[in-house]
C-alpha cells in the first residue's frame, strides 16, 4: 500500500537506540519540540530513519509514486520540457531534486531527455541531489550512473559527483544552499512531508506548543505534554486570525521555498512540488510507517518514517510574491492534463503479456483513483511571474502573442 493520506496509528517495537539517546536527552534537558523530534528521529546522522533505513519502496516502509509507475516520472520529464520551451529554450539548465529517494524520479526523466535528444540537443543539462542521507545517496548513485562516483571532488561544492548512465552531469549536496547558482528547474517529490513540524495547540490559556517528553510512570516511552507556557514558536507561527484548535507548522519547508523563490526570481526556472498536503485547513496529520502500516509516531524512533501533510498555503506565502505560485491541484487533474490516458494506452499496445497490462492498469489506478493517491496528493509550482503574464502586458495588451498555459495545471500542448 502507499503511505495513506490519514487513519489510526498502532504500534511497534524497534531496536532502542534511538529512544535511548533521546531519553537520555530529555531527562537531562526536558522536554523538546516535535519539530526537534521529527528531526532527530528522522536525520540523526548516526541513528536517523533516513540515514539508517532509507525506507523507500516496495520492500521499504512506503512506496511513492514514482516507484509505482515509470509514467509519473516520465510526465514529470515532459512537464520540464513544456516549461524550458515555454520559457524559450535557454542554453543551459540544472535540474535540482530534493530528497531523491532512490532516485527513480530523476531515472525516469532522464529517459524523457534522452528520448527528446534531438530537441534538447543544444542545451546543456546537469542534475544536482540535495539528499542528507549517505545510504540513500549510495542507492541514488548506483541506479543513476552504475556506481561510478567520485567521493569529495576537490573543485565543487558537491560532496560526490558522477555522470550518469544517458552522459549527463550528476552533483550531491546536503542542502540546497550549495547547489550553484543558474538557471533551474526543481522537483521536491515527498520530500517537504519529510521536514520538522511544530505542533499547536489552542487551550483555555491561549496556545501552546506540543511537546515530546519522557512518561515519567513507564521507562523508556515517550509522550506529548503541552508547554506550560507560549514559545517563541507559538509567538512566531501562529496568525492572529487562526480559527483551527489545533495547528501544524513546518518553518523548514518555509525556508526553503524562500530560497527556491529568490533564486527563480534572480536566474529563473521553476519549481514542482508534489506532496500530499492541504491548502490551511487540516490539523492533526503527524503519523508514522513503517512496513507500510500506521506506525505510533512515538514508539521506536528511528526506525519508522515519520511525516505530516504538507500545508501549501504557507509554501504560497513563504513564496512572499518573489515568483507566482500555481496549484495546489489534485495529482489526477495534473497527469490527466498531461496526457497519462494517452501514456497508457501507447504502453497497453506496446506490452504484449496479460500480466504486464495488468501491472500497467494497477498502477494507473493507484496514481489516478481518488480513492487511493489520485485525490490527497497535490502538485504546486513556483514560477516566474513573466512566464503567466507579460512584464508590459498593461501598456500593449494586444502587441504581445499569448503565453502558452502551464502545462498540468492546464491541458498540455506541446508542439
Ligand atoms: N522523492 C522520493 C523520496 C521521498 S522520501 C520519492 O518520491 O520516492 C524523502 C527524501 O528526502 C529521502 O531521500 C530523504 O533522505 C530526503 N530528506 C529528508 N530530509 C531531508 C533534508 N532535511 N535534506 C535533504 N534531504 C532530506
């Protein structure tokens, strides 16, 4: 099963190393905030879920749409395209990924550029990781280049480089700050659901900040408490004019769209962000898998994943009008218009066994039902605002040819 989109937790054991650090540390210095948690229990560079279990795919703790079906990735490739040629065809572009997982997505668009070739053919592409997880960069190197890296390149700011399998340029970084400056196009695919959150919540004394303690009655288990008083948290996140009781805040995903929007609007590019996610409206979405069940986010930390819905409301405001912001759309919306019904049928034709059709169907159906990923899961994208409406539009409205539309978020028309 994918990673659902909401549903009851239950629990599960684990090795303890992970819960013995952090209750040594919460005895020693109280209680600390989800977000803290979230990132310990996730990135600790020794004992982090990442950084130990990597966790991705069928045989992992979740499976993400790209290790569902190569067509996502493959629209994914064709949506990059529609935009450089929207954009004019610059000379030169990077393709940034965040969070690459095993890096399926990035495979699969780089066989969308290989079989475009002769269109892409005088632009010159390099692919940058920003992955914190050595045992997943490890995975992303084998599949993307055979394994053929070199560690701590002396010239770059990346910490590993290779060329991969279609001959093309592939940098790792640990976060998006080193990537060079230029021209770019991100991706952020299940990745922002990965970041710390805060936690609030509304009491009779105004609001308090969720916090992970030590139960003081059984050894070794941890729980929420409330802060006895406000934060700097609760003073810097919560709007004066929220009505939920009960609030999530991700400021790390804030960051860096910031940093994504600054650097579109200094040297251009665009932005695609997929996630599950709401746009300001749920509260309570912090949950836990692991072997592809609902996992207590409390219970063995470091060996589940853990994540919250993405709120795209604050990525919009975080974009703070730097670039224009489209979306978010329900992912069915977004491959429909990018033409995955005619995909498939090319691939039913092309596929002569029973059985590969029907693997072909079941992941069609596992993208697009709404039921399943088609509905909860959202794409969102930063782009310039040239590129949805002319600098000089106001003074010669009619003196300018139309700008084609944005292709998923409107019907795709690549000519
Ligand atoms: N995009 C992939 C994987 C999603 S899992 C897919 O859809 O299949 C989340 C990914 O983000 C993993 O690669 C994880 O190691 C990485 N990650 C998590 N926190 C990170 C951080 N703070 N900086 C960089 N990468 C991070």
């Amino acid at each position: 099963a994918a990673r659902l989109c909401s549903g009851k937790a239950e629990a599960a054991g684990g090795d303890g190393a992970m819960l013995r650090h952090l209750a040594r540390k919460l005895r020693a210095s109280g209680p600390v905030t989800v977000a803290e948690y979230m990132r310990e229990a996730l990135t600790n560079p020794g004992q982090g879920y990442y950084t130990r279990r990597g966790g991705v795919g069928e045989s992992g703790d979740f499976i993400t749409s790209p290790e569902i079906s190569q067509v996502f990735g493959e629209l994914i490739g064709i949506w990059y395209i529609s935009e450089w040629m929207a954009m004019g065809k610059p000379s030169t572009f990077q393709l940034v990924e965040l969070g690459p997982g095993r890096g399926t997505l990035t495979e699969d668009i780089l066989r969308v550029f290989k079989q475009l070739a002769s269109v892409l053919s005088k632009c010159d592409v390099s692919v940058h990781l920003v992955e914190v997880s050595p045992k997943l960069s490890e995975m992303q190197a084998v599949m993307l280049t055979g394994g053929k890296v070199q560690p701590n390149p002396e010239d770059e700011s990346a910490y590993m480089k290779g060329i991969s399998k279609t001959g093309i340029p592939i940098f790792w970084y640990r976060d998006i700050q080193d990537v060079p400056p230029g021209y770019s196009f991100y991706l952020a695919h299940e990745f922002f659901d990965a970041l710390p959150i805060h936690k609030f919540q509304r009491t009779e004394k105004g609001w308090r900040e969720v916090l992970v303690d030590i139960d003081p009655e059984v050894p070794d288990q941890l729980r929420f408490v409330l802060s006895p008083s406000r934060t700097p948290a609760t003073q810097n996140f919560i709007q004066p004019e929220e009505t939920r009781d009960h609030v999530e805040v991700c400021p790390e995903a804030g960051v860096i769209v910031q940093r994504l929007a600054s650097r579109i609007e200094k040297d251009g590019g665009a932005a695609l962000v997929a996630d599950y996610g709401h746009d300001g409206t749920k509260t309570d979405t912090f949950r836990g898998f692991r072997n592809h069940k609902l996992h207590d986010v409390l219970s063995a930390p470091g060996t589940a994943d853990l994540t919250a819905d993405v709120d795209f409301s604050y990525l919009r405001k975080m974009a703070q009008g730097k670039t224009a912001t489209l979306g978010p759309i329900k992912q069915r919306e977004f491959l429909k218009n990018m033409g995955i019904d005619l995909r498939l049928q090319v691939l039913l034709q092309n596929s002569g066994d029973t059985a590969t059709r029907e693997q072909l169907l079941h992941s069609y159906d596992m993208l697009m039902n709404p039921e399943k990923m088609g509905d909860c899961f959202n794409f969102f994208a930063l782009l310039p605002h040239h590129r949805l409406v002319h600098p000089d539009k106001k003074d010669k409205p009619e003196s300018k040819s139309p700008l084609p539309p944005v292709a998923g978020f409107n019907e795709l028309l690549l000519k």
